[in-house]
C-alpha cells in the first residue's frame, strides 16, 4: 500500500502549513502560535482538543466509526532550536536566532496530516490521541506532559513516535526492535587545587595539570570500562580554567556529556567516574567532586511494537525501503520518558540530505516536503491496523 490517495490530494496543503511552522520557530515552552495552529486545524476537522499539558502541549482525541474501548497515542514535538538559520528561501525564519533545525516543523504537519485524514474516515474502532508535545530540544516536554497527567487523563495502550533521518534515502524508513537513541547525562568536574605564580608551580597545585590527567583518563571508562558488544561515549567538552596568562588558578572546571543505552553501564559509567575524578586528583594533592545532571532516558521500543510498526512502514513504503534493527543512535530524544510510561515504537523516516550538508541541527537544514504525505500516510494506517474495524 502506497502513499493514501486521499493525503496525496492535500499535499499542498501540508506543504503550507510546513513551511509557515518553519518560518515562525518558537523555542521550548514558548510554542503559543504554533500551538494555535494546531488546536485551530484540529477543531476544523471536528476532533476534539485539550491543552495546557506541558505549557504550550495541545492533544486532539478523535474515536473511530465502531467506538471500543482501546486507545493509542501518536506523539509530534513542536519546537525550534535557538539557531540561525542560513537559508534563504521564502519560507526561512522570520524570527532572528530561531530555527526549525530538527525537522519538528514537517513532525507536527505529518500528524496533523494524519488526523484530518483519520477525522474524514474514521476507519477504525477506539480512540486515538493526537500528541503534539513542546520542549523536546533539552526541555524534557514530554516528561512535563506525563507529570502533568497525560497518560492519566488519556488512557492509553500503545504509544507511537516518529523522526525524520537526513541519513536515510527518501522514502525509506528503519525500525528498532529494542534501543534507539540513547540515554544522554551532563556532567560538571570541579577540580581544587591551590593557585600560585605561573613561574613557581612548585608552590601550588596545578588544577589544569590535574583536569588534563582526569580528561585523558576518563577515555579508559569506555576504552577499559565498558564491554565492548556495549556502547557508551564519554566527551569532554568545555574546560574552564584561569584568568590570566601567568597565574595558576585555583580551580579548573570539566564539561560535558555521558551517553548510554542500558540502565546498569548508566550507573556503572558515573559511579567509575566519580571514583577515577577522585582518585586522579588525590594523586596530585587536589580534589576533584563529580556532579551529574541526569538527562533524557534511553529511547527503547518494545519489541511487539516496533514489528507493528515496521509491517505498517512496510505497506507505505515497501518492505525493501525497510531497515529493522540499524544501529541505534547515540543521540539524545525525550520520547524515551514516553516509551517507560507505556509500550511503544518510535521509527525513522528517510528524507535524505545529509549527504549535502543539510543533516539535523545544520543552519541550512530544512523538511524534505515530499516526505509529509509519506509520514501521515504511516500515521493513518497505523492507526488503522492497531485498531482495525470488528
């Protein structure tokens, strides 16, 4: 089953409202007119809506012609990156310092593609729940919803999500019978030493000297430290020091992020490199304390799911543009607070790109629009197939 007639007719229509979401980016938190776009074109097309959860979130809940009493979810994230954008075509940003670098723009229009589909037939028997989430980029939307009561207020017994893939020919979309992104915490080490004249180091503790050992060492928590059929990834990335050229300061500060994928290298990771940070220091007569800000959890299919999905994306887009089980990312998605809540799947869809440049988080990125019917065309015969007509 290829792309749905009916979604194809009003291609153009998605296309519209694509590129008037990319042009009016709004940050975590902030997605108001985005948000009234949404809640405006569901209501058009006679679905009921709530908002509110999560700030900005809005969720449209329609049932199907036979009724019943099991439901689904579908979930959208709606909001920008704080990043320029360097296109330069008639729908770039408007907004300076705003973009839709991460695809959420062409997110939102493929469910809302999906649910005025869905809202003209209404082929199937239940309840789906539309999901269009703020925050996802750092701001943890989705587990503002959940606390705020979406699985409480919308019942619900499967879950689903979708991203678009610049790694990804066009048309082709991949499958995770279990991890997908991965769990992504940040870190800060405070190294204490004690400042002296750069020409006396033997008057003092060097805590540069010091922050350099525990840099080189914290590569062996993955190298030494982790089984390598694992994955993990340890990267230091910001290192604060000093304020002058001939003082050695008291003080050296490490950032950056721990990305995991099972809970137990999750906690075995920080309590080593608490103990490594520690260790490294007393060496040299300083101290080094670890703070860990735990971050999104690792995004992980069920594996029931994820085979529902994958026969879904099989009839949309051909079981030969169907990869199961690639190797999972080790970037960072907060549907992973959604999936610990509830059973689920959350796919990719291929859209090309990456190959020019214009990979995810690219000021020269942009939602391929050729892809939209394709991602609502999945969404609707998702629902159709988990909740089919009795």
């Amino acid at each position: 089953m290829p792309v749905i007639n009916r979604i194809a007719e009003f291609h153009a229509d998605m296309t519209a409202w694509r590129r008037d979401i990319h042009a009016h980016p709004e940050l975590a938190y902030e997605e108001h007119r985005t948000a009234d776009l949404v809640a405006a074109k569901l209501e058009a097309f006679g679905i009921a809506v709530h908002r509110g959860l999560g700030g900005t979130g809005v969720v449209g809940t329609l049932t199907g012609r036979g009724g019943g009493g099991r439901a689904i979810g579908l979930r959208a994230d709606m909001d920008a990156l704080p990043m320029p954008e360097s296109n330069d075509f008639a729908h770039a940003s408007t907004t300076p310092g705003k973009m839709h670098a991460c695809g959420h723009d062409g997110h939102t229009t493929m469910l809302l593609g999906a649910a005025r589909y869905l809202a003209e037939t209404r082929n199937f028997d239940g309840t789906v729940h539309f999901i269009f989430q703020p925050a996802e980029e750092g701001k943890a939307g989705a587990r503002a919803m959940i606390e705020q009561g979406l699985f409480r207020q919308f019942p619900m017994e499967r879950v689903f999500g979708m991203h678009n893939w610049p790694d990804l020919p066009p048309g082709t979309m991949a499958v995770h019978p279990g991890a997908v992104m991965a769990a992504a915490d940040q870190f800060t080490i405070t190294v204490e030493g004690r400042g002296s004249h750069a020409a006396m180091p033997h008057l003092g503790v060097d805590p540069v000297l010091v922050a350099a050992h525990i840099l080189t060492a914290a590569q062996s928590l993955v190298s030494r430290g982790t089984d390598p059929q694992d994955a993990a990834v340890v990267s230091v990335t910001w290192v604060q020091a000093g304020t002058t050229f001939n003082v050695i300061p008291n003080e050296a500060l490490l950032h950056g992020t721990i990305r995991t994928f099972r809970p137990e290298t999750r906690t075995r990771v920080h309590e080593q490199f608490a103990r490594l940070a520690s260790s490294v220091a007393l060496g040299f007569g300083a101290t080094a304390r670890l703070e860990i800000r735990p971050g999104y959890p690792p995004t992980v299919n069920s594996e029931a799911e994820a085979r529902v999905a994958a026969e879904v994306a099989a009839r949309v887009v051909g079981a030969a543009n169907v990869t199961w089980n690639p190797p999972p990312s080790m970037g960072a998605e907060d549907f992973g607070y959604m999936l610990h809540e509830t059973p689920g799947a959350y796919v990719w869809l291929g859209q090309g790109g990456s190959g020019l440049g214009c990979t995810l988080h690219n000021p020269h990125y942009d939602f391929n629009d050729e892809m939209l019917p394709v991602g609502a065309s999945y969404w609707a015969t998702l629902v159709e197939t988990v909740l089919p007509r009795s």
